[in-house]
C-alpha cells in the first residue's frame, strides 16, 4: 500500500458530514488519521466544503437542524470555533414565497474568484456567496426560469446538488433531480438545459428537453468544455460544454449510481464507484469497487484492494471527494453504512479512515498547513479489528 506523504508542512485535511454530525480527520501520510470529536452531534451534515483559496482553510458545513432549520457555517480554526449566522446564511426573498429545506452541496468557486462560494439547496435553488460562506444571496435567472415550475423532485427531493463553474470562462453547470444540466453562459444571468444525449427512461415519449434525473456532473481538469455526468442509470462524457453527451459506460458492472471524482490536474483521468439497478442502489455485485479511467471514459480499471468483499450500503452523492496533493491524489468516499475510505495512491488501493458513524452524507479533502485538530478525543479514535 502507498504511504505517499505531503511536504512536512502540511496535512491531508477530511472533512465528513453525516446524518448525525460532522467529523474532521487529519493524516500526514494519507494511511493513518487522528479523528475529531464530532461537531453538531445532533445535527445533520448534508454538505460539506473545504477552502483553502485564503491560505487559511475555511471549513464550511450544510446543517440541519430539525427545530431552527437549515443553516451554512463556517469555520477558520480547524473547528475550534464556528460561525453562527443569526438569521441563517441562506434565507429565501419574501416574494418566492419558499422556505430552505436543505443545503445539498456546497463549492467554492476559483482562486481567481476568491470569496465566491456557490450553494446548492432544496427546493432547487442556486445561491451566490460573496464572503466566503457567510452569507448567500439566490441566483434569480435559475430561479425564475420558465421550466423551474416543471421540475419534479428526484427520490431524495427537489434538490439541485452539483454546481461546477468553469474556472477560466463565466460558464456554470448546475444538475438538480430531476431537472438534469442547465448551463449559463453569462455568470448565472441566464440559464438553458443542457441535456440532449442523456436517458430519461422512467419518462413517457422522446427523450425530453429537460427532467432527466441526473446524479452528478465533473468537468474534466485539462479541458473545460469535457464534462461527466453519473445519470439515473447511464454515464455519460460531452466534450462540448453539454450541447451532446456520449454513453462512456462500456466496461462498468453497473450504469447506476450517484459519483464522479475528477483529477484536479490530469486530464481524462476520473473514478466513480458503479451501483447495482436503481431498484437495488447497492454496489455492483455488493462490492464495493472504485473504477479509474485514465481515456475520458473510453476504458474503464477495476480497483478493489482495501475495499469490502461484501457491502450492501449506498455511496451518496456527495459523500466523496479528492484532494489536491501534488505527488498523487487521493480519492475518498464514505457509505451509508458510515464507513470512510481513503487512497493515497489515486485509487489503487484504498484504506479505512472511519466506521460506525452515521450515514455518511458528504466528503470533502484538502491538503492545508500542518496543525492539531481541536477537540480531539481517544475514544473517537478508530480503531479496528485484526484482519
């Protein structure tokens, strides 16, 4: 197993958002990790974010809280201390007459762009942070598009849970369920659905212009105009910003799933961790494998070593991530069965960082300057048993 370390100055930061409660783990090489107590035990942590355009990582959270509400904090010391938006971050205008039900996904957008940080939520809403996560303001070209009123709500709601901002042009993709992919090629001032070529087999007649129930979009790291989508059964590459999208799913135990992870700096290079039919949303087979493709999606690798033989537990949405080390990326994701796996090794082989936690709801890693985590306490320490 890879034991790739960091400069001596730095640590991988991971931060796991769950059902009940948000961890931040911390490892010098990637294979051992020192785990956090949790923060907002009791709480629900659907998104998770963490930014490090400052210098200073700024770890933001998607709570819920079943009596306030939902709410975005943010914190600049690794936890110690988090910021409490007296009337929450993200409040809908009087005139929609909506109320937030959940944070879904949280972005931080470009280092040329630095405070910008992009919120997905329910009922499909996009929103706009000028400050870093502090406060956000609702994008109204997506809001008051013509089809929005159209959108049905996916199995988990009517939540948009993936914003991906070009980094080099004022382009932006959204995916929502069941809405599919709209593009605006104006900063978020307008906003056209982007879905020709991806399935919608539970709808009746043609395939629609919009209500595909996508699950994730990545934009490739070489080439922004490539982007991926993990669809409601089918994976799929367009190599022009979403005008047409191409099956890329020959080679894959599975077509169905909820991930997409992209390297940060090489082109064509990607995972996803295939699941079974809809029906069963378990892992190809019950095992949990990670599948690399190094071709845009033209072959696929099985990658197993470290994994479960048998596991019969969901892999979310958001619940994955990968971090930008400069020797080797690593590749994370966590289950609904609230184990958390790692690779130091861009998916080779995978070690655990965590289990027994909640339902693991969304994963975010990041290398940031070496330090000690906050509240740090033995016994939420994993340890495991011998193999």
């Amino acid at each position: 197993m890879s034991t790739a370390t960091a400069p001596a100055e730095t640590m991988t930061l991971l931060a796991i958002g769950t059902k009940k409660g948000l961890w931040l783990a911390s490892s010098e090489d990637r294979v051992n990790w020192t785990l956090s107590e949790p923060h907002f035990l009791v709480l629900e942590a659907s998104s998770v974010a963490i930014d490090t355009r400052s210098g200073t990582p700024r770890v933001l959270a998607g709570l819920l809280d079943w009596h306030w509400g939902p709410t975005v904090v943010t914190s600049d010391d690794l936890g110690a201390t988090w910021s409490d938006p007296e009337h929450g971050a993200i409040t809908f205008p009087e005139d929609t007459g909506a109320a937030l039900e959940r944070v879904w996904h949280l972005r931080p957008d470009a280092d040329a762009r630095p405070g910008v940080v992009w919120a997905g939520a329910e009922p499909h809403s996009l929103w706009k942070s000028d400050d870093g996560g502090s406060s956000f303001q609702l994008n109204r070209g997506l809001w008051d598009h013509p089809q929005r009123q159209q959108w049905q709500p996916g199995g988990g709601g009517p939540c948009l849970h993936t914003v991906d901002p070009d980094p080099s042009s004022d382009q932006i993709h959204v995916a929502a369920s069941a809405a599919g992919v709209y593009r605006s090629d104006d900063a978020g001032a307008s906003w056209e659905p982007a879905n020709r070529g991806i399935a919608a087999g539970f709808l009746p007649g043609e395939e629609p212009e919009f209500g595909q129930c996508v699950h994730r979009i990545a934009r490739d790291a070489e080439n922004p105009r490539r982007l991926y989508a993990q669809n409601h059964g089918g994976v799929y590459r367009s190599d022009n910003a979403g005008e047409h999208w191409e099956s890329i799913a020959e080679g894959l135990p599975g077509d169905f799933g909820f991930t997409f992870m992209v390297h940060p700096r090489k082109g064509g290079t990607a995972w996803i961790v295939p699941m079974a039919a809809d029906i069963d949303r378990i892992p190809a087979g019950a095992r949990v494998s990670v599948y690399k493709t190094e071709d845009a999606g033209d072959t696929w690798t099985e990658h197993h070593d470290g994994l479960p033989d048998t596991d019969f537990n969901t892999i979310l949405r958001d619940a994955h991530g990968v971090d930008d080390h400069p020797d080797s990326t690593g590749v994370y994701f966590g289950t609904r069965g609230g184990e958390v796996f790692a690779s130091a090794d861009e998916g080779l082989t995978f070690n655990r960082v965590a289990h027994r936690l909640p339902d693991v709801l969304s994963v975010r890693a990041a290398v940031v300057p070496k330090a000690d985590l906050p509240l740090r306490s033995e016994k939420y320490v994993p340890q495991f048993p011998e193999e």
